[in-house]
C-alpha cells in the first residue's frame, strides 16, 4: 500500500508530466511567451525578450529579419511590425540567449515555429540582443493567453485594449475623467477585480488617458452600480510601478480564480478616477471657449504642431536652452508631459525631430525615476560638451480625448489633407455643418484647423475653394470674421460672429479651405551676424532711385534733393532653417512680380520688416525687404543646396541652411535720416504677415538695444523672441507676441 507521502509525489510527477505535453503548440514547437524590455522610446517598441524553460531570455539578431519582427509583434498582440534593430539597441539583456540565426517566413504565429539553432544554442553575446518596432494598432479579437505553467514573474500586460467607462452622470463631460476600468481581451470587454489593485496601477492607467496624476473617489455609487450589473471578469491581477507610459508595459500579476459573479467576493471591478491638466478642465458642453495659455515656470514645448509634442526646452538663468538626446528614453518624457499637465508620453523623440532649437544645451545625459515633479530635479550631466542642436530631444504626449475633431471636417480635397472647411454648428436648436467666411482668412487661421483634426501644420490657406467639391448640403456659411492668435485648439476658440454671421462674398466659391502638412519650416535669424555688421551710411539720393521706386526710404526722401544724401542704418540679416522641410514663398513662379529698376523678381513683396523704436515701443523709422532671391547661401555640412536664384530659378531655404543677405545691397537698411540722437529698440522680424507657415513664430523676431549719438551707432544685447524668460522679456515691449500692427 502506498504511503500519502508516495501518492502525493505521484500525483506530481503526472502534473508535471502532463505541463510538459501540453506546453507543446500545434506544430509540436516549444510554447514560449514574449515581451518587449529595455530602454524604451515607445512603449510598443524594445529588445525581444523570450521565456523558455522557467528562465527569461533574449534573442540573438544574426539572421533576424522583418519577418521575425513581424512574427515576434503579432504574437504580442500587435497588427504589425514597423522595423527591427541589430546590436543591442535597446540596451543588453541578461541570463540565456535563447534563439540565434532565427529564420522566420512571417507567416508562424509563434516565434517558436521559426527555423533556428535550437533553443540555448547560441555563439552570440549580448551586445548582440535583437529589438522590434511594432505598429500600435492591436489586433482586433486578440486574446492573451498565459501559456506556461512555471514562474509568471516578468510577464507584461497584453490585451486589445483599454478604456475608461464612464457612469451614466458622467458620460457627457469632456474629457471622461472618472469610470469603470475594463480591458478587451478575445474581442470581448473584461473588468479587473480591485483587491490587489493599487494607486500606481491607476497612475499609469489616467497617464496613458492624458491625465497627470490619478485623485480619490467617491466608492459608493460604484458599489451600487456593480451590484446591479452582471460582471465579466478579467482573469489577472496587474502589478505597476507607477513609471510606466503604457499598461502593456506593467508586470502581469497572478491568475485568478473565475468564479462567475463571485470572482471578486472582497472587492468589486477597479474604477479610475484622474486629474486632468489645467488645459482639459472637464466641461458639460461640447468643448471649452478658452484659448490654451501656457503657464510653466521651467520647461515648454516648441515646435509641435499639435498640444502635447514638441522639442523640449528648459530655463536656466533666465534663459531658455534644449536638451541633448543622449540617454533619452520614454520615463524622461514622461516627467515632461505630466509636469506640463498632459499624459505619459508616447514616445521620446531624439535628433531633432521637432527642429533644431537656439541658444545653450543645457541638459545632457538626463536619467529620470518617473516620479520627479519636474525634468529639473532628474539627474543629468551639466557638462553638455559635443552636443550639438542636432540632438535637441523631443517629446509626444499623451492627451485627453477631447473630441474636438468631430466638429469640423475638410471636404473636396485630392486627399485627407486638404479641403473646403465645414464646421459643426447649432443652428435653430439644431447641429448642421456649414462653411466659414474666407473674409480675413489666412495662415493663422488654418494653422487652428490642421490642428484640431490631428493633421500637423497648415501649408497653405485658400480663400477660394471653387476647385473643390464640398457637401452641397453644407454650402451656407455658418461663422463668419474668424481671427486667431495660433494658439488655439478649436476655430471655435477663435474670434467671431458668433451666431450673426456677416459674410459680404458669401460661402460656396469663396468659402475657407485648407491643406495641412506633417512638417513645416521654422526660419531663425542669426542675433550674432545682425549685432557684428551694424553700421552707418551717407548715401546721395541720386544713388537711391531704384530703393526709393520700391518704398525702401522714409516718406520725407520724396521731396528730399537729389544732391542730399540720406542716412541709413545698414547690416547684414543671415536667417537659417532649423525646422523640418524647406522653406518656400507662397506664390509660384508665375505670379511673381518684376522690378524694372532692381531687374529682379520678387517671390514676398514683404519678407522682413526692420524698425526702429523708441524704448516705449513707438516707431521711429522703418524699412522692409521684398524677397527677390530666396535661396541656400550655405548649408551645414553634408548638406546640399537646392535653391538658387540664377537663371530664374526656384527660390526656397533649404532645412540646415541659410540665406544671407548682405550689408551692401539695396533695402539692408532702415533710413534713419530723421531720427534724433538717443537710446533705441531696433527690431527685425522675418515673414511679418505669416504668408508662409512655419512650425514656430515667436523667433521670427529679432531685438537689440541702440544708441545713436548723431554721428555713430552701437547695436548690443541683441535676442531672439522667445528665448529669455520673461521678466527679461519684458523690457522688450511686444517681444513675445509677436503681433505687427497689421497683417
């Protein structure tokens, strides 16, 4: 007779036994379980990590192929792969390398089934470790399933999808703040039992919804309403540390039990509640009417197109400056978004992704926890040596939903990107879609538009739309006189008529149109070059007929003698292209204007203003210069230029280079005939009447302090809009608007 001791051994080894037969996949391969790690930029993206035997591991990259990335993302639960990296991009694994000179066709459904050594047999070290890129998209019906029966530390969190259900009285605020938190697993839509559920579980959950930082609840209505409804558990726990940007990078807890409604006896399904930033403050109609106004102490974006990405930038010593990439990963990034009041990021951008910035780097080598209330107090080398704007970092937040895409669409257009204009608008007690008055109508304008629909920068802005075929039904002009400052989120934020619309031309042929870009250019002139080649210049009228003809003098040069001779404040202007594509006039070769004294076309019959001003910001004197050449006068190295005027060619400033225009040449001045000695402001800004878009205007200005004594000039302290904090600012009326009198 067997002892209980020998029973229960038995009993083991049959268990055991049974683990091992079943832990076989269809095709007889090892089951095996997969997971992205190490230094991350997006949280769907890292070194291949494979679990075999009750040991993780990693994957060797000779042989590796898209086709194995492809097979590694979809067994993730992910619709595709976009790439994959060699040589350990995202840093070195430990313990066994699992797979070498893996040989997959795309078509396996488990990396397991790909031809390869043999598990453990590999002559690679970890330097070697393979990474993938998937596509974020989750496949539709996909189901997680747990397949070893060992150790489940380390496991990640893999699911179809996640969201928040908001309670019936929540439903209409925008953004959904607070509700029920369930995940799709298999198609179907599963609740998570909150026993072991903890707070940073709902900080990664409300970071991944835009919110920057999870708050208490009232629990009883939520217990109410859970014993009313049929559950549908989920059958784990989840274990977060609080730093991660995505739930599919939080630690899969223990399996539970699935006991119908009675899953969950101590507790009931997890509910979120979060935070949102000062910029979403949840409101019961549509939206919200107020323009989004910045207030950060220490750190801003620039150079994003829509809220919540752009290059980052932080101020130091009233000054702002970039930060290098080295070292940049998603947990820096996400410090940055929350401490601007948005999500977790979405992805750490590096290489100048969103232009290059200006001025200092003053962060290198930054390493974050994730729970620093500011990137200022992560660890970071304050020697950025080597650095250069080439590196500046970036970030993509995640944002709430705020829904503001629905209310407005581009109709007509050759593709998604461009269009007619047609909003949605209460009309009678009703919602109808309309067109918007192209009175007034430009960049600015368009730039709110792109915005709103998530399509990037405007390109261009139409005031007629003939072309395009809009939805006949949406032909009346429902918003009229519509003026934005940029900063806005929605047109409706904008200036306008509000329900009395004013429209002389009317809609249809003339209503409002846009096409949108990923990219825009971003033009920068140079303080150093402006404040080293500032001098002054008698010149005699009768050398002058040509700039007088294109309005290049003050108004009293009109009745001046031809023998007298004017005084002109003369320097050289250098403007680069830091941004993401060239920089081109609006207007196409044919309708561009030829100058018979200069001999010359011009592409923007105003390219630049320069004035010059009283400190109190009245203007003394002024000078302008038409473009008539638009082109690469030199580029940074490995650079080519593309843009030359010679021969009429096309005219443009390439990205990474620059246009010079020099001292010597007709108009590089501003007549300072009538100006008596005395401290000035003078000022130049670059493309004043927005006739091209850019990816950032407020350093499209250009001030420096002057002092004429009557016979000589000194041009000091010359800065850029937008780099000083600013208090420093300040002294500098209109320096950060950027508003012209006119447009």
């Amino acid at each position: 007779m067997l002892s209980p001791v020998s029973v229960h051994g038995l009993l083991t080894t049959l268990l055991w036994m049974w683990v091992l037969c079943n832990a076989q996949s269809d095709s007889g391969s090892p089951v095996i379980q997969l997971r992205l790690a190490g230094e991350k930029r997006k949280h769907y993206e890292g070194r291949v990590e494979v679990f075999y035997n009750g040991e993780w591991g990693t994957v060797c990259d000779d042989d590796f192929s898209i086709y194995a990335a492809q097979v590694v993302c979809r067994e993730l639960g992910y619709m595709d792969a976009e790439s994959w990296a060699p040589s350990s991009k995202y840093g070195r694994g430990e313990g066994r390398i699992w797979l070498d000179n893996v040989h997959c066709t795309g078509a396996e459904k488990s990396l397991a089934q790909c031809e390869s050594n043999g598990f453990g047999v590999s002559d690679c070290k970890h330097s070697e470790d393979v990474g993938v890129v998937c596509t974020q998209k989750r496949i539709p019906g996909f189901r997680f399933i747990k397949n070893h029966a060992s150790s489940d530390e380390g496991m990640t969190v893999q699911v179809e999808d996640v969201r928040i259900r908001a309670t019936y009285s929540h439903r209409k605020r925008i953004p959904i703040t607070e509700g029920f938190l369930e995940v799709k697993d298999g198609g179907k839509w599963r609740q998570i039992c909150n026993e072991e559920w903890t707070e940073m579980n709902s900080r990664v959950i409300c970071g991944m919804y835009g919110f920057p930082g999870e708050k208490r609840f009232n629990t009883r209505p939520y217990k109410l309403l859970a014993k009313r409804r049929k559950k549908n558990y989920w059958g784990f726990s989840v274990n977060c540390t609080g730093n991660e940007a995505d739930l599919s990078d939080c630690k899969l807890g223990h399996e539970i039990e699935l006991k119908g409604n009675d899953t969950c006896e101590q507790g009931m399904p997890v509910v979120i509640s979060c935070v949102p930033g000062r910029a979403f403050a949840p409101s019961v109609s549509m939206g919200f009417r107020k323009a989004y106004r910045v207030e950060q102490p220490l750190v801003r974006l620039k150079g994003g197109a829509m809220i919540g990405e752009g290059r980052v930038e932080v101020l130091k010593n009233g000054e702002w400056g970039t930060v290098c990439d080295d070292n940049w990963n998603i947990q820096a990034a996400t410090v940055v978004c929350r401490e601007l009041g948005f999500g977790s990021a979405k992805e750490a951008l590096t290489g100048a992704r969103m232009g290059q910035g200006i001025g200092p780097v003053h962060m290198n080598e930054v390493i974050c926890s994730g729970f620093e209330k500011s990137l200022t107090d992560c660890y970071f080398n304050r020697d950025a040596l080597g650095c250069s704007h080439e590196e500046d970092a970036a970030v993509r937040c995640n944002v709430p939903a705020m829904g503001f895409h629905k209310r407005l669409r581009l109709n007509g257009g050759r593709n998604p990107y461009e269009g007619r204009v047609e909003v949605l608008a209460e009309r009678n007690g009703s919602l109808v879609w309309g067109t918007v008055c192209s009175d007034s109508w430009g960049t600015m304008e368009a730039m709110v538009v792109c915005r709103q629909l998530g399509l990037g920068f405007a390109s261009h802005a139409f005031q007629e739309t003939w072309y395009w075929q809009g939805d006949a039904s949406a032909d009346a002009v429902v918003m009229s006189g519509v003026r934005c400052s940029g900063t806005e989120l929605t047109l409706d934020q904008c200036l306008h008529h509000g329900k009395h619309v004013l429209c002389p031309k009317g809609g249809g042929r003339f209503a409002a149109g846009v096409s949108c870009t990923q990219t825009a250019p971003d033009l920068v002139l140079s303080s150093q070059v402006v404040e080293q080649t500032t001098y002054l210049e008698d010149r005699p009228m009768y050398a002058l007929q040509c700039a007088q003809e294109e309005h290049c003098l003050s108004s009293s040069a009109d009745k001046a003698d031809p023998t007298s001779y004017r005084r002109l404040l003369r320097f050289s202007s250098q403007i680069h292209n830091n941004g993401q594509s060239d920089f081109r006039p609006r207007a196409a070769h044919h309708s561009w204007i030829w100058h018979e004294c200069h001999r010359h076309y011009h592409s923007m019959e105003v390219f630049t203003h320069y004035d010059l001003m009283s400190l109190n910001g009245t203007k003394v004197a002024e000078g302008h210069k038409a473009s008539f050449c638009l082109e690469d006068t030199h580029c940074d190295e490995g650079i080519q230029k593309r843009y030359e005027c010679a021969n009429f060619g096309a005219q443009g400033i390439t990205v990474g280079c620059w246009d010079t225009y020099r001292h010597d040449i007709d108009c590089q001045w501003i007549d300072i005939t009538d100006v008596k000695p005395g401290d000035y402001i003078f000022q130049i800004v670059i493309n004043p009447n927005y006739e091209v878009a850019e990816s950032d205007y407020t350093n499209n200005i250009m001030r420096c302090r002057s002092r004429y004594d009557g016979h000589r000039i000194w041009t000091y302290n010359c800065h850029i809009g937008g780099t000083m904090s600013s208090d420093t600012e300040e002294t500098f009326p209109g320096l950060l608007t950027n508003q012209l009198s006119h447009r």
